[in-house]
C-alpha cells in the first residue's frame, strides 16, 4: 500500500516571531497519524508573497495531501487567498453561499457587517467552498493532479472544526490507508546507550512492520514501537508480543505504557497497594509534593509533607538527631535516613522519602560538591538510601532529584 | 541594513506524529527576534534522509543562518550527522577533543562509557566542534558560500545552553545587526484589558521608534517595549523615559524588570528587608515552596514549609483548632488564618503563608465549587486573607494559586 504524505503549513509572522506557539501543527498531526497518513513535513513561512509561494511549489512536489492554516483574515496582510488564487491559476469571484454564511454569521451574532467582511464570501474560482460554521474565513479545498490541498484559518477551533466536519472523514474516501499503530513502553532509571545495549539484539531482530524509537527525557527514556499493517487487532498483537520479548531485559526500568506518567503509575501503584507516604524534602524543596499532588486524587495516598531548610527544623519536627547533623551534617546517608523515618512517623505513612542535597549553584565543597544529594524511602522494617552526583543547574538537579525519589519509592512499593 | 535571514530545522519523526510538541523552534524564534535577526522559515522533518537533505538544500537556497535540532543521539534511527557530513561532502573522523569531552561527561557521573558513546565524539571533518557540556552530543557549526549552520541535539536544556553560549553571542561578529533595545516591565495581579485601559494615552502617545506589545501568561501581564535606533545609549534612554512616564499609574502592580520574576522580585525584597518566610501549602500542594526554592540564596530566607494534606496534620503539626475545622471546614478563611499564624509560629518566621482549596477536577460542592481558594498572609500584628475563586484546570488553578499567594507577600512586604 502506498504510504499517503501529508504537509502542513502554517502561515503568520507572528509565528515566526516567538510570540506564539503553533499548537495547529501538533493537533493536525496527532489526528493524522491516528489515521495512518504520514505527515511528511511542517512549514511555517511569514506573510511574505515569495515564501509562500516556494512553501506551495515545494509541498507539492511531495506531497499527496496538504494542510494549510492561517493567513485568511479579512485585512491585507492576510495573504492565502489571493496567492492560491494565484498559484492555482483562477481569479476570485463571488461565492454566493459562501457571502450568505458570512452575512448570516454577522446577523446571527447582532453585529453590522463590514465590506470587509463580505469579501471572505470571495474565493477562488478553483476551489470548493467549505463552510466555517464557528468563523467568518471558509475553508477552500483544492485539487490538482492527484494532490489535495485544504486551507483553514488559523484559529485553532476553527481549524479544528473543519478539520473534523470535512478533512478527517474525506481522507479515507481518496486514499486506501494503512492502520498504525502506536506503543509507547516507559522507563526510568537507565540512559538511552545502556537501554539502547541492552535490547540492541530484540531491536534488529525486530519485524519489519514494527519500528522502534528512543525518546529521552530528563531522567526519562520512552521506547516507542510503532506497527504498520492491514489489521488492527493484528498489529496490536504483533507489538505486544514484542513488548512481551524484551519485557524480561528491562523490566525493572519499566514504570508504564502510552500516556501513563511516573506520578500517575505510582499513585497507582499505592492505590492498588492501599499504601500511604509522605514526604522530607529539602534539597528538592517542594518539587516532589508538587509533582504527586498534580494528580487529581493523590489525596488518597499522599499524606502530607515537611520541607525543613535549615538544620533546626530537622530536629524540631523530624526528629533527626542534632548529634547526627553536627558529625554527619544535613547532606548525609545518616541524616536522610532519620528525615525519612521522622517524616513517616509524623504522618503516619507507610512509606516516607526524604531528600538532601546541595542543588547549587553555590553551597559546595570538596568533599560534598554540588550535585551531591542523598535520598532515602524508609517503610516496615526497611531503610533505603541512595546517594546522586548531578551536573546539571539547579533546576535540573530538582528535577532530577525528583525522578530519583519517585523512583526509589517505585522499586521500593515493588520490592518490600 | 540587509536584513538577516534565519532557518529553523527541526528533525525527528516524534515532532511529525505529534507525540512531541517542539518547544525548540519557538524559543529559537524568540531569541533571534530580540538580536534583530528575522526567521523566515520553520521546517520540521522526519527521520528520513531524503526528506532531511531537500530541507538542508533548500533552507541554503534562502538563509544566511540555518539551526537544526534534534537527530543527534547515539542510536540507529538519528541521522542527522551522517546526513550533515553527506550533504558538505566530507568524511566523519574521530575528533578528539570531542571524544574527550563525551568520555570525561561520563567519568564525572562515575558511569561506564560504551562504543556507541565515544562514536559521538566522531564528527564531520569539515565541521567546527562545539562542546556541548550538558549532554553527550557535540554542537556542529559549519560554514559555506556565506551560510552558516548548527546542528545541536533536540534535548531543550542542552540546546538552549549551546545557543546562549556560542551561537547567540557569535551572530552579531557575522552580520551586521540593527540597534534595538528591548525592556520588559513586569506587572501581577491585573488583567491585561484593564493594564491596557490604564495606560492607553501614554501607549498613544509613544514615539514612533518605540513599539508596546503585552505579553500576558498565567497571572502575569508584561509589557515589552522595543526601541529601534543607530544609538543604543539613547534608545535606552527614550525607552526608561517612557517607563517613568508610565510608572505612577502601574506601580503597584509592577514587580520588576527583564529577567527577574515574582521569586526573585521577592527574594531580592525579603534580601533588602532582613524577613524570613514559611509556608503551609494545602491545595498548592509544595508548588509555591517549590517556586521560592528554586531560587539560589533561597535558604537565607525560605525557613520551610509544612504540606499537611489532611485535616488531622493541619491540626497536629499547625495547630489549627479542630474545632475551626468542623465548624467552617479546611477550605475557609479562618482554616487559612490559622494556618498562615501556625506555620508562622513554628518556623519562627517572620510572614507566615497559607493556602487551602479545592484545585479540582473533583470535590467541589454548591457552596465551595470546584476553584474555590483562600489563601493568607500572616505577620507582625496582623493577618491578611483572599479569596480566589478560579475556573481553570487542576494544574493551572495551582499555578494560579502560587502566583496570588506570592504577589499577596508582596504586597504585605510593602505595606506592613
């Protein structure tokens, strides 16, 4: 089966500019890849009568199906209009429907209408009409030797309406598609090489119809495997039995599947445990209570938290030994230790972590540089330490930090 | 002046499935628009090599500056370096700086270096080395017929240090840029039609090589304004007199200048007036302390915070009455007073913080719907309290949550 191409451009300065994000290219290739259209490449040009133009030939060279966004406000320097006119080789002409829909959309809305406006109703001789139920700039669809070409404005619900009403159901009805698809296999713990070595053999034995990619993030690596076929249920199966093979080599890096995060598949992992916890945070300074209280519902098993900077609050409220702060000091195995089992007592948790480090950037010494932090999860009879050598800035040595906790309880919940 | 043209070049088939929103291409953007350099295009491939190469050629037939992301890592499935080396016809040969720099970034971690590892330090010939000290893959500059390229790995952080330390400081030595100066004012806790309506003489009034753009984001407006000249000690000049124009009708609610933010604004004020603060963070959740940590020098006046999720903690570690609690609930103003004293009380701070509410999607009532926040300041002899009642999802109602919290201690720092 031919893989069908698909091209995206978006058009506007202000894009260009940094002042705003194109989320319409991410949502226009998140809804096609579901369908199985590839999307090729995404353009973004100004509004500049050259650039565009070049952006229009070139798609067309490649591509079988093109989607473009913006560009189609009433004033002049909104260009799409006039310049497919151009390319397409048509003149502009009165679209009756379409000035009806306009008129009508004012009328609806008790607003005047502007001559401005009544010219959105004027569009390509070439092109059908498609209307805009939720905007005054239609949606113009092109065809021309095998390749379709759909413009849009670039308000993302207009966009998006079109996109769904229109776009989305006629690909299938012009081209045979392929079914894809997607699994995303989630790890932590491990960097990419060391992944990347231990599955190398599973990876070039893979089938040909499953392609595999590696996606870091911080203190993260997603393995994405991605089927092609005719069959959907096939597919899925043919991925899970190759998840099912390499399963036993990374198992223990493994916390979730497709949209799942670390936080939601720990407080999963205490749901199903029925287990509590409860946080000391000092170096991580609140990032880590921030990150498990995101999820709606982590009040069931998130207790509560202490973040004691200074050495007094150590003691006054956990508990931790003055005479273990002064021969060990704060950024110690010896202090974490008694900050987790404070923490655990004073809310009564199952399960209590604790962190101390020295974030930076300043506040290192030569035995204890920054970068140097000490975590600890202490449950039933058990104290777990480990102790991390960051480079990174202060931020991401927070982050960071926060992975390593969260999965020291993770191991932690699976293994006691 | 020739205006400078930039390309942006993004590759990775995970920005073309939509799996991955490109970040990347957006703060590039916004970089080379404050140098004065215009990006005239955004092209985003996948791992493809013929795809990959017609980008390459046809962003040199446009730009005098080209920068790729992404497709740099150590596995099998990234093409950009093979492909770069392909496209200026030159051999990939060891380079040992190179090497080094990818061998010591593994022996500072203590990690064990693999054969896939070292090959990183292997580089296009023809290419300058451009160490990349957060990451394992080198920055690549290249330069022909008066382009010039770099290819840099897609991971944000790692790209953003080599664009802050070598490529943006090394464009002004290439091209000649245009003056403009940018100053950003930094205002909380007014809306930006109501900033608009206060300032709209003055923005009328402005001179024409000074341009006012508002930049709003969660809680925060800023105003930018940019000064375009021959003279950067005189646009500086036009552009501070404009602020001190506008200055008496906004000063409450601006914070700062450039780059400081709401924590930093506020660290520098409790710096300046020797006050410490604590915090008990419920609906917030550890994101304010977390906010206030990641600051450096933070623990000069961040005492610490209690996060106590659950009633029987408010009580027992904050000592808010239990009494308090059942007759007006957690989410009330005189839960968050005693919170804000207690806190206050048990890190012998100088301002104690509080905040309880509901940050949804589930537990709102009737009569404390989803959104529903109160948050107070305590000090001194007295006890400010708010209430916020906030229509945005979970994470954004935290957020928002941090960001009134934190301009409530400003004020407070101010007044009292």
């Amino acid at each position: 089966m031919k893989v069908v191409r698909a091209e995206i451009i978006a058009i506007g300065d202000e894009l260009l500019y940094g002042q705003i994000v194109d989320t319409n290219s991410h949502w226009i290739s998140k809804e096609l890849d579901l369908l199985g259209v590839k999307v090729v490449r995404k353009t973004t040009v100004g509004d500049d009568r050259k650039d565009i133009l070049a952006a229009f030939t070139s798609a067309e060279s490649r591509a079988d199906i093109i989607l473009i966004t913006g560009g189609l406000g009433p004033t002049q320097d909104d260009l799409t209009k006039p310049l497919m006119a151009e390319y397409f080789n048509c003149p502009i002409v009165e679209n009756p429907a379409a000035v009806d829909a306009v008129t009508e959309f004012f009328k609806k809305r008790g607003r005047d209408i502007t001559p401005l406006n009544i010219l959105q109703g004027h569009l390509p001789a070439c092109c059908t009409y498609v209307p805009n139920e939720v905007g005054t700039a239609p949606g113009m669809w092109f065809e021309r030797n095998g390749t379709y070409w759909m413009s849009m404005p670039g308000v993302p619900h207009e966009m998006k309406k079109l996109m769904t009403d229109f776009v989305l159901p006629k690909l299938p009805t012009l081209f045979p598609l392929p079914i894809i698809v997607h699994r995303m296999v989630k790890t932590v713990g491990i960097g990419e090489s060391w992944l990347a070595d231990l599955i190398r053999e599973w990876e070039n034995a893979l089938p040909k119809n499953i392609r595999l990619a590696y996606l870091p993030s911080l203190g993260h690596v997603k393995l994405r495997l991605t089927g092609f076929g005719q069959d959907k249920i096939q597919i899925e199966k043919d991925i899970q039995a190759q998840i099912d093979l390499v399963l036993p080599s990374i198992e223990k890096y493994v916390y979730g599947y497709d949209s799942e995060t670390l936080e939601t598949a720990i407080g999963k992992l205490l749901t199903t445990n029925n287990k509590t916890i409860a946080l000391a945070e000092s170096c991580s300074g609140g990032y880590i209570s921030h990150l498990i209280t995101s999820i709606s519902g982590s009040s069931s098993y998130f207790q509560g938290a202490v973040i004691p900077y200074h050495n007094q609050f150590k003691n006054e409220i956990l508990q931790v030994k003055n005479e273990t702060l002064s021969s060990f000091g704060a950024v110690s195995e010896e202090t974490v230790r008694e900050m987790a089992t404070g923490v655990r007592d004073l809310f009564n948790a199952d399960f209590g972590l604790s962190s101390s480090g020295i974030a930076g950037p300043n506040g290192g010494t030569d035995e204890k540089p920054v970068g140097t932090v000490w975590i600890s999860c202490a449950g039933e009879g058990f104290i777990e330490t480990k102790k991390l050598q960051l480079t990174q800035d202060r931020m991401l040595n927070i982050q960071l930090t926060g992975v390593a906790v969260l999965n020291l309880l993770r191991i932690c919940i699976l293994e006691k």
